[in-house]
C-alpha cells in the first residue's frame, strides 16, 4: 500500500508512506516513510534530487534514518529499442515459491 503527502499549498509531493507486503494476502499496519526533498527541474520534469528515509514510532516518521542524493541528473527524449529490456541469454529466471 502506498499513500502520497502532498504541500497543502504548493500540491507537490513531498512524502511517500509504503507498506511491505510481499507475499501476504492480508493489509498490514506497519508504515515507513520516505521525504522527498530538493526538487529540481530537468528537461521540463520537476525531480527530487534527495530522498530520505526515516525512522518510525506509533506509525509516524521520527528521525532520519539514512538518505540518498541524486547527482548528475539526465533526463532524454531518445526512445529504447525494446532489445534493451529483453534477458541476456546468459540469464536464469528463478521462480519464486508460492506463499501461503
């Protein structure tokens, strides 16, 4: 589960709440959040240049926990070939169990 915070003035995004839950049927109520922070504009889409994630008490973000920093940003217009995203052919696809 995802829930998006926006600026209630600005409207942009700045927090990202998630729930993990792979392989589980049921919602959980465990939420970790992510800031979303120094927007900058490339090639006309606006992007974070820093995203931090944080520490979480009575399902609410605490303290910084750690954080990662965008650096030279680059946004094209250049459409990929479609061989792009196909499997080398040395690769093995693994099938996951099925989880009950």
């Amino acid at each position: 589960e995802y829930i998006l915070y926006f600026h209630p003035d600005t409207n942009q995004m700045e927090w990202l709440g998630y729930t993990v839950t792979f392989g589980k049927d049921a919602t959980v109520d465990d939420w970790h959040f992510i800031k979303y922070d120094e927007w900058t504009e490339v090639n006309g889409l606006l992007l974070p240049k820093k995203l931090t994630w944080y520490n979480v008490e009575d399902g609410k973000p605490t303290d910084e926990r750690n954080d990662l920093r965008f650096k030279k940003i680059t946004v094209t217009e250049t459409t990929l070939e479609d061989s792009v995203f196909e499997k080398p052919e040395s690769a093995v696809i693994v099938e996951m169990p099925e989880i009950e």
